[in-house]
C-alpha cells in the first residue's frame, strides 16, 4: 500500500463508471469527483460496452437494483471482464434480505468481480457464514472477520474489502488492516458506497495490483474522515459530510501517512 498513487490517481484522473443506488448516487459523484477521480453514471444496458470502453474501472451497487438495472450490471460487468477493466461489486444489503443474495450469486456466476466490498454481513452472507446482517448496516455476528474475508476472496477468487471500525482487505491470503476512520461515518449513509467506488479509482490506475489499490481506497477514506472528525466539536453527521468532501478534494499523501495504521 502506498499513498503515493493518490498523486497518480490526481495526475491520471480516470473516468470511474458507477451503476450507483438512487440513495447516495450524488454524493458518490461528488466525492470521486473532489478526490481527483472523474465519475460517470449510467442507466442505459444499450451504452455498456461503450461506457466501459471510456472508463478506467467500473462498480456495481446493488443497493437499489432492479431487475432492468441487473441486466444493465450483466452487460456492463461481462464488457469489463472482456475489455480487462477492473471490476468492483458492492453487494448491499445481501445478508438481510435473501432475494438480493441470490441476484448477487447469480450476479456474480456470469460476472468475475475483480474486487468485493461490503460491511461484514454482506461479506458474511457471500462467504456464507453465520451472521445476523440489519437492513444495508452490518448487524452482530461473531468470529474471525480476517478468516471470514479470506473466505469470500477464497470462493469467489478475488480481492474482498470488509469495512468496520477496521477494514480488512485481503486476496485470501495477504492481508492489510487500516485501522483509521470515524464512527461519523456510520451516520453518513453511503460512505461505504462511496468506499466501493473509490477501490475502482484506485483500481484503475493500479490494476495489477488490486490489494494494494484497495487498501490505499480503505485507507484514504478512513483517514479524509478521521482528520474532519477531529476538527468537529460535536457529532455533527451533516457537517461532517459537507466537510469530507473538502477534505477528499485537500487531503495529501504527506498529511495520510502521519495518521495511517495500517498493518
Ligand atoms: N465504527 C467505525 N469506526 C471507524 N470507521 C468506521 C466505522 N464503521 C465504518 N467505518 C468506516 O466507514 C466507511 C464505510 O464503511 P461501512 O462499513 O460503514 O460501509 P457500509 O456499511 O456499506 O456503509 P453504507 O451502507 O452507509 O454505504 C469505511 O471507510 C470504514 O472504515
Ligand atoms: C439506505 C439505502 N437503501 C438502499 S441503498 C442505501 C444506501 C446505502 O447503501
Ligand atoms: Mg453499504
């Protein structure tokens, strides 16, 4: 992991196609776009091939699917499989709510994601271990999150990313820990979406390096947010939110690697 490629990421600007939800699909625009990425979004099964011609990497939310808007994921994720461009899947909510397992399942026999991010019951519920997922939140569950990442990445040969108080990110056998953050980000709904899209910015100025590039994404995020949070007096999620932003478009490598831990 280097913060090195935030420099490389700012330099290259790549273009990151989202498939967002409708909850947070503006704030995932603008905190790519303030970091130094440039986003793009897209309803349209007919435009695939072209918008993942365009883009760097591409990143699939499940949050809001529909059916329409999985055959749209269908095309675009087989177009970046074909094209090379790194793929990225953010199951939400698919350890609350079966139907959504099984359109992630399926999702992902005919789609290679090049890298999985989800809270621990969605990592839980693709891993298929035992886990009590809330609604898109992680819910309560108990054993060894590194072991349970490393089975995901192990099943569905790729790189996981399970965010929390510390993000795990592994390819099944190496491991980071970016122990940063905030629990502000729990009150902002859809930092983890944005944290799915910023591991495609990342991926896709480092494609051949995924767990690096995903534990840069882990790692840029957690510290933007845990330097707003110690300038905030009081629990303040709007500010806060207001603030990231800020924060995503000044931040610098120098000032992530006095805080980052990461090991
Ligand atoms: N308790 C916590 N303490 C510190 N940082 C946290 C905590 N919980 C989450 N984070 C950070 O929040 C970001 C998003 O991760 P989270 O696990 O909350 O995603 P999520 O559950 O998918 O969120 P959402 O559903 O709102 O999109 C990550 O950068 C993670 O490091
Ligand atoms: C609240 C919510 N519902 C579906 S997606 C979403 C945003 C968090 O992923
Ligand atoms: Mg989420």
């Amino acid at each position: 992991m280097t913060l090195d490629l935030l420099t490389t990421l700012r330099q290259q600007n790549p273009i990151v196609l989202t498939l967002a939800n409708d909850v947070t699909v503006q704030d995932v625009a603008n905190g790519l776009n303030a970091l130094g990425a440039s986003p793009i979004m897209s309803a349209e099964v007919d435009e695939a091939e072209a918008m993942v011609t365009i883009a760097g990497a591409v990143c699939l939310n499940l949050g809001t699917l529909t059916k329409l808007q999985l055959a749209q994921m269908r095309a675009v994720g087989a177009a970046a499989n074909r094209q090379h461009k790194p793929v990225i899947l953010d199951p939400v909510a698919v350890g609350a709510v079966p139907y959504r397992l099984q359109a992630a399942q399926t999702l992902l026999r005919t789609v290679h994601a090049d890298v999985i991010r989800g809270n621990a019951g969605e990592i839980a519920a693709l891993a298929a271990w035992n886990w009590q997922a809330k609604g898109i939140d992680a819910g309560t569950g108990s054993g060894d999150l590194v072991a349970m990442a490393q089975a995901c990445a192990q099943k569905y040969h790729c790189v996981v990313v399970l965010s929390g108080a510390t993000d795990i990110v592994t390819d099944g056998q190496q491991v980071v820990r970016v122990h940063n953050g905030t629990e502000l980000f729990q009150l902002h709904v859809g930092s983890g979406d944005l944290l799915s899209s910023l591991v495609a910015a990342f991926a896709a100025v480092q494609p051949q390096n995924l767990l690096a590039a995903a534990a840069t994404a882990a790692t840029v995020l957690a510290g933007t947010g845990e330097l707003v949070a110690a300038q905030l007096t009081a629990s303040r999620p709007g500010t806060f939110a207001m603030l990231l932003i800020d924060k995503l478009h000044l931040v610098t490598p120098a000032e992530l690697s006095k805080i980052a831990v990461v090991d």
